[in-house]
C-alpha cells in the first residue's frame, strides 16, 4: 500500500478509525502497508493540522494501536517519516505559527519564503528523523520509509531550483545537494538494527513543477542515487505519476527500473497501477475506471522491479488485493476522488 496522506489525524493523533482503516487493508492481503506520511519533531515539518506526527506519546500511542491491529491481520508495516520542508499549508483558514524549514527559502525557483536554514535547524532536523527512526523500531515496525519526493524537505536539497545554498549542503552537482539526504539516512542507520530495511521514496518531478527531472540521463541518476545507496538505503520507493512511461530515450524502463540497474537495490515501482487515469486528475475531481494489470505483472516478471505499490485504487476499496488475487478483476471499482476524504 503506498503512503497518501488522509488528514483524519486530529492535532496529529492516528485515531481508532485511522488504525481500523490500515487493518482492513491488511486482512484483505496487502502484504507492505506503507503508512501515510507522519511528520518528525520540527515546528513547521507538517502543513496541515490534522496530518499525524510520529512524536509525543499520544501520537506514538496512536501508531502502537495501529501497528497492533495490522499485525493481528497479518500484515507488515512501514511508518513514512516526513518533513514538508517549504510548503504551502493545505488549509487556508490554518498556517503554522513557526518559521518554515528550506534549504534557501524558496518553495519553487521563484517564491521566496523565509530564511534559509542555519546549520544548527540542519542539525536537530537530522536529529528528529533519527529519533523518528528509534521510536520505529521501540514500536515494533517492520521497515521505515523516509519521504525524499514530490518536492518536500529532503527534495528541496535535491532540487537545484529550491537549493542555492554554498555550504556543504549544497552545489551545482546533483551528487554535492545529496548531502543533507545522506546525513539523515546516516543518523537513522544509527538507531536501527543493521538488517531492519530503511526504503526511500524518490520522484524525478515535483509538486511545484512536474516537468522537472533531477537526473537527465542514467549516469546522472547512478550520481545521485549511489551515494543513498551507500549510507545505508535497502529499497528505493519510485514515484511516478504514469508507471508505465519510460524514464530515458532508448529503453522501455521506467524509473523504478532504471533505479533498480544503477544501484543494484530492490525498488518499488508506483503511478497510477490499476487506474486509467493519473492522481493528477483526481485533484481535478475526475473519477477514474479500473485499469488493466497486464503491463505491470509483464514487467515485474521481467524483473525490472520487486515490488508494486497501490495507492487511489486501494484507498478506494480495502478488498483490491484480495480480489487480484482471486482473480477478480471485474469487480474492481472505479476510483471516485470523493474516497480521499473519509476512511473506508
């Protein structure tokens, strides 16, 4: 199950519904539910109020009651350790009080949006993923997945457009701006067992801008993926808004594959799996029918990727693993953009 963000936390408190929903997931034979996204203890690491945090014992109470009841399914969890770095907030009536953490103080190339971070807000943003990685493993989570994509904290380092800084955390070179990335994989390794898997989350486009590709070519990706793979990454989680479209002239490989030969690393492939239509078009409001599954079992058995991540169509119906497997395709159901507002 891929990480979509529900805003059903009230104040960042996972709720009974909240663990009730991911256990219905579980019991239906999802084998990896990968959980929203679930922000680390820094002021502004959230842009919306009811977003979960994974600090504070209520929170980490509410995640206990959540991870329980996805184990008594027999089902294996991952929390998304999450910072939105420079990011507009999600409600208009709401704004955090706190200034908001960024590599320049930029949201996009051209928006500024406060002060660039001072090496001590580097520092105890490093320390906050780390400790979100210790309550992790006290809470007895199988794997933990950072977000590194879709244009928040960690992607604005990546990002020439929003990283312009001339310390050691930034540069020209794809390969300098992974430094902030690698000292927090770094300082997590440190706080969980050598053999507990750490995925990443990675996208070449952006919220702020979908055309943008961090790596033009597969040398350049290899720069940029093979110093995360050394700090201690064991699958890369790769985001596209289309899986099937290729990620460079020349190959049918898309980006989960290609990650998957430059790195050496098991990847998860994820975009639209099992839909007609792409997220994109569920902001719009548009529903969108059932998708044949055809292209994305022929590549998996090709080998091009290890794991497939569902995200609109298993929000929409809890039972979408178990009828695959049953071979129950017609019953599949159309996504409707209205399922992103309630737990079903």
């Amino acid at each position: 199950m891929a990480p979509m963000t529900r805003a059903q936390s009230p104040l960042g408190v996972p709720t009974p519904a909240m663990a009730d929903y991911y256990a219905r997931r579980a019991a239906a034979g999802v084998g990896l539910i990968i959980s929203e996204g679930t922000g680390v203890r820094r002021p502004s690491s959230l842009n919306e109020p009811n977003a979960p945090r994974f600090h504070g014992s209520d929170a980490l109470e509410g995640w206990r009651r959540t991870l329980r009841g996805v184990h008594a399914a027999g089902g294996r969890m991952a929390p998304q350790i999450w910072h939105v770095g420079a990011m507009p907030h999600v409600r208009a009536e709401w704004a955090s009080p706190d200034p908001l953490d960024s590599p320049s103080g930029l949201v996009s190339p051209d928006e500024p949006c406060g002060e660039p971070m001072t090496d001590s807000e580097i520092a105890d943003t490093i320390k906050a993923f780390a400790d979100a990685a210790a309550e992790a493993v006290a809470l007895g989570f199988d794997a933990i997945e950072i977000h590194g994509a879709h244009g928040y904290l960690i992607d604005q380092f990546f990002w020439a457009g929003t990283n312009r800084r001339l310390d050691a955390y930034g540069g020209r070179d794809l390969t300098a701006r992974t430094r902030f990335a690698v000292d927090v994989i770094r300082a997590m390794r440190t706080r969980m067992p050598n053999e507990m898997p750490l995925i990443l989350r990675i996208s070449q486009f952006k919220q702020q801008d979908y055309l943008v590709k961090l790596a033009a070519d597969p040398n350049e990706l290899e720069r940029w993926l093979m110093p995360l793979a050394e700090a201690g990454v064991t699958i890369f989680h790769c985001s596209q808004r289309r899986f099937w479209e290729a990620e460079f002239e020349g190959s049918d490989l898309n980006l989960a594959g290609w990650v998957k030969r430059v790195t050496g690393r098991p990847t998860i492939t994820v975009g639209s799996i099992g839909l007609a239509r792409d997220v994109a078009t569920a902001y719009q409001g548009e529903r969108s029918p059932p998708a044949p599954l055809a292209e994305v079992i022929r590549r998996l058995e090709r080998g091009d990727f290890d794991l497939v991540a569902i995200g609109r169509a298993l929000l929409q119906d809890p039972n979408w693993a178990a009828k695959v497997a049953s071979g129950l395709e017609a019953d599949l159901m159309d996504f409707d953009p209205a399922s992103m507002r309630v737990l079903t």
